[in-house]
C-alpha cells in the first residue's frame, strides 16, 4: 500500500467531517546537535515526491533545515480521532512550484512574507507595521514578486504511521516504511 493514497482517503474524510484546518500539522527540526524545535505550518500539498509546506527560508526552521535537511510532522484530526505521522529527508520545492503557490496568495499574506525577517528580533510592532507599509509602497501598481528567501520545501518520508482512535485505548496504528520499490506494512501496539 502507498500512504500517499490513504493520506488523500483521510485528509477528505477530514473535510468532510468539518475538521478545522486540516492542513494544519506540527513540523519539527532539530540544529545539528540534535536540539528540536517543532512549529505549526501548513500541507499545502503531497503526491508520490512527498509533502509540501511553504516558509521563509532564512527563519529558524530555514535555519535548522539548511544544516540538517530531516524533519518530522504531525497531523491531528480531533474530529475523526486520527493522527498522521510521516519523517524523513527535506528538500527545497522547485522554484516554478514555490512560484505557483505564491500566485494564488493574497497580497497582503505576500507583503506579509516579504515585511518579515521571519524568526528575528524586531524592535517594535511599529517597526513591523512600518516595513509592511514600506513594501505595499515599493510594490504599488504591480504584483508581488516572489521572494528569493521564501519558498517550499518537500518531506519525503521514511516512513507514514496512520493512527486512529478505538474503544478502550485499543487503538489501530498502521505503519508504512519506505522499501525498494514499495512500502512494508506493519501493525503497531498502540
Ligand atoms: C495553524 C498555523 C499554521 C501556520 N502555518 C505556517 C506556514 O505554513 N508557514 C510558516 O512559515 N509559518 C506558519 N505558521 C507560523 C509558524 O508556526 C512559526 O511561528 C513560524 O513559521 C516561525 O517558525 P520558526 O521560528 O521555527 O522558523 C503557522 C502557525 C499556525 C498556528
């Protein structure tokens, strides 16, 4: 069984259960010495390649991802009881990807990229809204061009483990692991 089917099995059951965000998954990164950090970003998309969030590039998870391309991330659907797993190996999008999300943003989220050193100290709120004001201005009357610190990035994982809620604790744990030419299947104990 490939996950990237199931995962787009469950992420419509998601939807159609009225999660919230679904999208919505926690991305953790560790430095080099292997200290973690983990945030919330958004799936943006996944096929056969792997899954595809978008980020400022010079922020710490840039940061951490340029010195130790590996990642974890988390799904969580609280409606259905389910939780997605997935990590390997990440990888920058191509650009005519990064680009072709970047288009469909609104242009305030595109200034809003643009305006933020995202992860570094600023010295004021004002001093935030000031460069965003800055950057509509130094764009006005054209479109927002794509950044060259901002973009996506690709997990291709090792490994997908599908979990789900059952009565008394007993709950199914499905786990994929990446094999030449396919993906080994095991149960795991909840
Ligand atoms: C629900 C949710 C979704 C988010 N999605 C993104 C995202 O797709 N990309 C992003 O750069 N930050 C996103 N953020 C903000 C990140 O959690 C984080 O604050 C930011 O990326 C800086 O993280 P870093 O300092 O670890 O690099 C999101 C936050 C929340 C709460």
């Amino acid at each position: 069984m490939d996950p990237f089917g199931r995962l787009d099995e469950w992420y419509r059951e998601a939807e159609a259960a009225g999660q919230p965000q679904p999208e919505a998954m926690a991305l953790a990164t560790a430095s080099p010495d292997g200290m973690p950090s983990v945030r919330m970003v958004l799936l943006k998309g996944w096929d056969a390649r792997g899954l595809t969030f978008f980020t400022n590039r010079e922020s710490r998870k840039g940061a951490e991802l340029a010195a130790n391309p590996r990642a974890a991330l988390t799904l969580h659907w609280s409606t259905l009881g389910r939780q997605v797993r997935a990590a390997g190996p990440v990888s920058w999008a191509a650009r005519r990807e990064s680009l072709a999300y970047w288009v469909t943003r609104p242009r305030e989220s595109q200034a809003a990229a643009w305006a933020s050193e995202q992860s570094w100290p600023i010295a004021s709120r004002e001093e935030l809204e000031r460069r965003y004001r800055a950057i509509l201005d130094r764009f006005a009357g054209r479109p927002l061009p794509l950044p060259p610190f901002w973009g996506g990035y690709r997990l291709r994982p090792d490994w997908v483990e599908f979990w789900e809620h059952r009565p008394n604790r007993l709950h199914h744990r499905l786990l994929l692991t990446r094999r030449r030419g396919g993906w080994r299947e095991e149960i795991l104990q909840p």
